[in-house]
C-alpha cells in the first residue's frame, strides 16, 4: 500500500480516498494534490515514488513537469500585462512585434494567439532542436510563418508553438523573457514553487517521469475494426501531414526529452513548468481570490480572461474543445467542477484550474504518464472535490 503524506480539512475526505485509489485502481507512481477554498489550504496530500529507478520517495517537496498545465501559468503572466495596460490583447501582434507581420500575419491580435486562433500550429520547415530551445531562433521562424487556416475562422491547439507565439510577446512587452516574468511577479509574490526554465539548483527535487505505452496500438489496427468516434482521430495520427502530427513536429528532431537536465533549464511556457500541486492551487487560488493579501486579477480582468472565445471541434485534436483567453473550459471528457471552472490539462493527466462559483482551486501533477480516455485520475479527484461540496 502506498504511503499517503499530508493533511485534508473535515468534509474533504472523498478527496483523500480518491487520492489512494489513484495509487490502487489507476496507475499513480507517484502524485502529489492540492486543494484550496475560498484562499485557504483544504487539501494537501502527495505520495509514491518520485524516481522509479533509485526509489526515491516522493515528498511534500518533490517537482514534477507538468507539460501543457504549464500554459495556464504563461496566460496569467499575460493577463496581469493586460491589466496593467500594457498589453492590448485585441491590439495586432506586430504592434508588440513588428516581424510578426509577415505573410498577411499583420492583423492577428494578440487575444487569437491565446486562444488558439492563429493557425500557426505548425512549421512549414521545422527548426533545429538546439535552435529551437535557444529561444530565438523559434520566434524568427514563426514570425515569417505563413497561417495554415485564415486566422480567426477556427481553432486548432497550438500544443507547442503556443509558448513562444505569447511567450514572445510577453518579452517584447515586458522585458523579460516569460519565465523570468512569471518569477518575479507571480512566483515570488505568492512563493510558489513553479518555475518555467528550472534553476540548477532546484533539479535534485525533480522527479522522473514514466511513460507508459498503449496496451493497444490503433494505428496498426484496420479502419473498420476501430470504433468509428476514433476513425478520424486516428487516420490522422497515421498521416505525418496532418495537424495533429505537425503541431508536435516542429522542432528537428521532433521528440523532446523533457526530462534532460538541458530541457528543463531553458524556457518553454507552452510545456516545460515544474513545481508543485500546491504552486498550482496556489496560483488559482489566488485568480478568483485572495490569498495571504495577495490576488493576481482583479474580477473585472478575470472575467474577461476567462471568457469563451472559441469552441467546438478542434481542427488539430479533432475532439470538442473549449478555450477562454489562454485557459481550457470545461467540457465532457474534462468538466472539472462546474460549468464555470477554467484552467489547463498537461499531457499525460496534470490538472490545474480554478471555479470561482465554489471558490475552489486545484493541483494535481503527477509522474505516470497516460493520458487518453482510460485515464481517469484526474477527474476522479475533482469529481471527489464535487462531492465534497454538497
């Protein structure tokens, strides 16, 4: 049986329960939640195996990369930008960064690169990976980018050409690259422990990821013996030219190890967060409220934030998909816990989001990777957090 540290406030118990099921039932090595209410700790719990190959346990300090979980971080530096005026999301992007113009580019504004609009999920010439992580080299290339559908007439997830497209316009803006920007005036503000571009000194608490392969490959299966709601899914996966495919090919080589000490260190505010379920309660927590004095948006700028801006069928995952300013809405296959929670998934199961109608606010991150419709974990602690609502 896996041991179980820290503490759950009276009424969260089905979250604790759920927590041990996941080590149980499905799949959790080692996994940390946290939850708050109303600006409060109600919810803190971790446990397993942070480094499957040494044993070393998972504790409450253990680090974990949280790939796309990441973006909710990276959207709130933006927003707080906003806020401050600096920062015009309906303004076009080339007004922050005039290279952007390229290649009828000029009228896109900065709100359709948050929201998924942009059509830049791919390159036509994908950039060296040593190239691409240096940062600037990323930036050029999307910046003579051509669009791979008119800009604003549908949405696609821009899985990882999303950091730098806003990642770059919060360093015109700011300064600052994104990760220095999110240190400075959200981390260190709330001490989170989340960091985008990990210090050396912080890559002993990190934990190793475990990626576990399908028990079934639908790729080799033929198109009639495949459920049909999968049938387009994966003749999409088969075709290297398709959006799904190209949107995570657009480094060279194409597969990026995210748990190399060299890729940790470095910025990519679409995927590479490290830090704690804590940091990201934390950080949610203080969007819809205030947490120790401090609140990162005020209710005019949130509501903006997290309104819908796109839904409906996502052209490069091919499933329902909905999307605010930067933030992933609820939907069927994600309902979090309420039709008005908002928030980000990260490959492989890593939750973190925020319902201001519960004044809640949720971490959880994980090192199983599994993701797909058989993993269940992460909904089913925030299906517990429900219940532990009535």
């Amino acid at each position: 049986m896996t041991t179980i540290g820290g503490e759950v406030a009276p009424g969260f118990e089905p979250v604790r329960e759920a927590f041990a099921a996941n080590f149980a039932q499905h799949g959790d090595i080692g996994a940390a939640v946290c939850v708050y209410q109303y600006g409060q700790p109600v919810v803190d719990l971790w446990g397993g195996v942070a480094d499957p190959e040494t044993g070393r346990p998972w504790t409450r300090d253990t680090l974990q990369l949280v790939y796309s979980a990441t973006k909710g971080a990276t959207a709130t530096a933006a927003h707080m930008l906003a806020q401050r005026g600096a920062l015009d999301l309906d303004a076009p992007v080339a007004k922050y960064w005039p290279e952007f113009a390229a290649n009828g580019k000029a009228d896109i504004p900065v709100r359709w690169l948050l929201s998924h609009q942009a059509g830049l999920v791919a390159l036509d010439q994908p950039v060296p990976l040593k190239e691409a992580l240096a940062w600037h080299p990323m930036a050029a290339a999307l910046a003579v980018q051509r669009p791979l559908w008119a800009p604003g007439t549908a949405h696609g997830y821009h899985g990882r050409t999303w950091g730098w497209l806003i990642g770059e316009v919060i360093r015109r803006v700011s300064g600052r690259t994104p990760g220095r920007f999110f240190a400075a005036e959200i981390a260190a503000s709330l001490g989170l422990d989340f960091f985008i571009g990990l210090p050396a000194s912080e890559r002993d608490r990190v934990s190793r990821m475990v990626y576990r392969r399908p028990d079934v490959d639908l790729t080799t299966m033929p198109a009639e013996s495949l459920p049909e709601e999968l049938r387009e899914q994966v003749a999409a996966w088969r075709d290297p030219n398709s959006f799904s495919n190209r949107a995570y090919a657009v480094t060279d080589p194409a597969e990026i190890d995210f748990d190399s000490p060299e890729v940790q260190a470095v910025e990519l505010p679409a995927s590479n967060g490290i830090g704690t379920a804590r940091a990201l309660g934390r950080m949610y927590a203080a969007l819809i409220g205030e947490v120790d004095g401090v609140r990162l948006l005020t209710p005019e700028t949130l509501a903006s934030a997290t309104r819908e801006q796109v839904g409906g069928k996502d052209q490069v995952m091919l499933i329902p998909s909905r999307f605010s300013t930067g933030y992933m809405l609820p939907t069927k296959a994600n309902p979090m816990t309420g039709p008005n929670a908002f928030g980000h998934t990260g490959r492989g199961g890593s939750l973190g989001f925020a319902d201001p109608e519960h004044g809640i606010a949720f971490g959880y991150v994980m090192n199983h990777i599994i993701g797909g419709p058989d993993d269940v974990r992460a909904t089913s602690l925030a299906d517990a957090v429900r219940r532990s609502l009535v």
